[in-house]
C-alpha cells in the first residue's frame, strides 16, 4: 500500500528569507553591542520598536 499524504513542496518559502535576514540582523547587532558599540549607533541601519511598559497596564 501507497503511503500518500501532502508534501509540501520545495518551492521558494518568503518566510524562510525572512527569518534569515531576521538572524543576520540579530547576530550583527549582537557583535556590535559586545565590542561596546551603542544601540543609538544603529539606528540609520536597522529599525527598532519602541518597548512598551507592561507596569500599570
């Protein structure tokens, strides 16, 4: 018998580029802040959100 189920196929995934580029970011800004760099150095070259205060919510 045929064992026959969904695989999914090996089609380019955008999420998979995402998720990518997310760690590149993640480990670039990571060695810049323990050679001492500032994250306000960073800030023409990546993107940051604001952190939300979760006190008195």
């Amino acid at each position: 018998m045929k064992n026959d189920f969904n695989k999914p196929s090996k089609g380019t995934s955008r999420g998979a580029a995402i998720f990518q580029k997310m760690l590149e970011d993640k480990n670039a800004i990571r060695a810049h802040i323990q050679n001492g760099g500032r994250i306000s150095d960073l800030k023409d070259r990546y993107t940051f959100v604001k952190p939300l205060s979760i006190t008195g919510a």
